[in-house]
C-alpha cells in the first residue's frame, strides 16, 4: 500500500437559511475544516472573503428574506482553495460595481476590493448572483 504524506483533499458544501445569525457557525466550520487540513495560515483570508461573501449574499442577494437561502461550496485542492456562494436574489451588476471607486465615506461597499485582495481569482456568474474566488495554497 502506499501512503502520501499530503492530507486528503478537503471539501464542505452547505446551504444555509438567509439569516446572518448563520454566516457566524459556518465560518467556523470553514475554519475548522482548514485547520484540520493543515492550512492555519489561510484561516484568516478564506474566513474573511466567505463571511464577506455569505453576507452580502443574504444582505444584497436575498434582501434578508429568511424564506431564501444561500449555498457554499468550498474545495480544497492542490494548488488552490474554492470557495464559491451563490444566493437566490435577482443578482448585480457586477461589471459595473468593478467600475466604481470605493466611497470611504460609507460603511459598506468594500466587498469587491476584498475580494481583490485576498483573492488570486474572482469570478461572478452572468447573472452576479454567485460568486467564486481561488486562493492559492502557497505564496
């Protein structure tokens, strides 16, 4: 038999109710399921664009109707963490949004460039109502 010294490729999917009460317990799962991969240094950016990502979700995506619900998806592989959120709402324009310059005056807004941030790879479907982000394993 032969063994590998590399952990298992890791995965959580999950829906949750749109309610933000839930964001906070799948986060720590997310954490969790990093840690027990091995990947404590990625804990923080990968916790932060899922929160980030979860909550615009059921803030912008489902307008906070609690009869909505929101889907996560997070895949480790390789070379690469996925993490992907799609919510039920009507989507955005996101291609738009890219376009704006952030308002430092507002209290929201700041999700695109997190995104850009954290993220290596951002991708949104067409309809900008699900969002996929690559964050690569190593530097």
């Amino acid at each position: 038999m032969i063994s590998s010294s590399r952990p298992a490729p890791a995965s959580l999917c999950k829906t949750i109710p749109s309610r933000l009460e839930e964001v906070e317990s799948l986060c720590v799962k997310i954490r969790g399921m990093l840690q027990t991969a091995g990947l404590s240094a990625l804990c923080f950016p990968v916790e932060l664009l899922a929160r980030e990502s979860l909550v615009n979700a059921v803030i912008h995506g489902n307008r906070n109707a609690a009869d909505k619900s929101v889907g996560l998806s997070v895949c480790v592989g390789r070379k690469w963490i996925r993490l992907q959120v799609t919510d039920e709402g009507q989507g955005f324009a996101w291609r738009r949004a890219s376009q704006k310059r952030l308002d430092t005056t507002q209290c929201s807004g700041r999700g695109l460039q997190l995104y850009e941030l954290y993220a290596d790879r951002v991708r949104f479907n067409r309809r900008g109502n699900q969002i996929a982000l690559w964050i690569r394993k190593t530097k």
